[in-house]
C-alpha cells in the first residue's frame, strides 16, 4: 500500500502556485481561463493517483489537506456571478462568447482578451477604470470558480470514501428540509465563541450528511447541496427558523 509520505504534491502545488494572485498579473484575463483549466484536469488527475492506493485513514487525512488549503485560497475570491452576469448584460455578450474570446468586435471581450491596464495607463487621457474593473472582475471569477470546483472535486472523493463505512451508519431522521437543517447548522457555526471545534466549512457539511436525513429523504444529503443552502439561504427559511428561535428562547427562559 502507498504509504502516506510518498503522496504527490506536485500539481496540487502548482495549482496553489497559478492562484498566487486573485487578480491578474502579467498576461491578459482570457489567457488565464484556459490555464486555470489546465492546472484543474492535472490535479484531478493527480488526486485520483493517490486516493487509489490510500487506506480510509490516510485519504481522509490527504483530502482534508487540500481542502484546508483550497478553502484559504477562496477567501479571496470575491466576484460572484451575478457581478458577471450585470457585465455580461451591459456589454450585450454570453459567457459562452467570453470563454471562446474570439469576438474582438464586442467591447468586454476585447477587454479581456488585451494588454492588462497597469499604472502607468492611468495617467493617460484615454484610460478607461471600466476597462480594468472588467479584466479584474472576470478574472477573480474565474479564479473562484476554479477553486470551487476542485474542492467540489475533492469532496466527492470523501463521498465515495464514505460510502461503505456509513452505508449501515444509523442516522438522525429529522423533519426539517435540507435548507432549514443548513441553516440551523450556519447559525449555530455563526456562535461566539465557536462551539465546533473544526478547520473548514467542509467539515460541518460532511457531518450534516453524514449523520442527518431530512423530511424529504431518508438518503444521504449531498454536501453541495448543504454548501448552497448553507452560504445562501432563503428568506422563507430565515422566517422559519427566526419563529423558532423566539419560541426557543421563551422556553429557555421560563
């Protein structure tokens, strides 16, 4: 069996080293799409490599490495898709345009895809702020996006870990739905000082499903499906939960 210190870091490395920056740097924003790309397929293709010969211990132990790691790098992604997607309507393109870069008649892809704006172009009568906010905007998108869906990636190798180990695992039926247990679980995270004694978010999703089953299903929740709910949740799961909140503290109380 491949023992734990002769795992590859190498790709993994190299992805960390391609997201030093979570704003453009030396080439033009486009160029990085089809990098980051690359960087992403070598990985996977890395992590799959080393998973196969790793018993449960030491691929839990790998996984939750790159995650910690992965999870840093995200905090700095901070360009959401509805940023984007107000661009995209602005300047009357897609994101399908975008990523094929080839339409230079079109204002955002011709931004894209030119000479980054540096200092020195800001002193120049025809420096354009809109022009670099877009070279930074859809960069540090997909500089997020990347990262989420490596560790989208790795998470579903501690699914297919998990599998057998939790196949006859008891859990807890409740009759919550998987937004109100995400929230619940998000608030509770939220508590100062913590009360969960974890190092990533990923942790506490891989706990809810691990131990939980909802109202609609007696099956394993997905951990991205808590993630989405647990990051956005939704006015009428807020409603639900605050009304539960003030009957809970009236209990508590008396």
């Amino acid at each position: 069996m491949k023992d734990q210190n002769k795992i590859s870091y190498n790709s993994f490395n190299a992805f960390l080293e391609v997201l030093e920056y979570n704003y453009p740097v030396d080439m033009p924003t486009h160029f990085y799409i089809k990098r980051f790309e690359d960087y992403l397929i070598s990985l996977k293709r890395e992590i799959l490599d080393n998973v196969i010969f790793l018993n449960d211990e030491n691929k839990t132990a790998y996984l939750q490495k790159l995650l910690f790691d992965l999870e840093l790098e995200a905090e700095h992604a901070h360009t959401s898709k509805k940023d984007i997607d107000l661009w995209l309507n602005l300047k009357d393109t897609t994101m399908e345009e975008v990523i094929k870069g080839k339409d230079n008649e079109n204002q955002l892809i011709s931004f894209i895809t030119s000479r980054l704006v540096n200092f020195d172009d800001k002193n120049q009568p025809d420096y354009d702020p809109q022009k670099e906010q877009i070279q930074n905007d859809f960069y540090n998108y997909f500089y997020g996006k990347i990262i989420n869906e490596a560790i989208e990636f790795i998470n579903e190798q501690f699914v297919t870990t998990q599998k057998t180990t939790n196949s006859e695992k008891l859990k807890l039926k409740t009759n919550l739905s998987v937004p109100q247990l995400a929230l619940l679980f998000r608030e509770l995270h939220k508590l100062k000082p913590n009360i969960f004694d974890i190092k990533t978010n990923t942790e506490l999703y891989q706990f809810i499903s691990d131990n939980f089953t909802t109202k609609q299903s007696s099956g394993n929740i997905s951990t991205k499906s808590i993630k989405n709910k647990f990051e956005d949740p939704d006015q009428k799961t807020i409603d639900f939960w605050a009304d539960k909140f003030r009957k809970m503290l009236s209990n508590v109380r008396n």
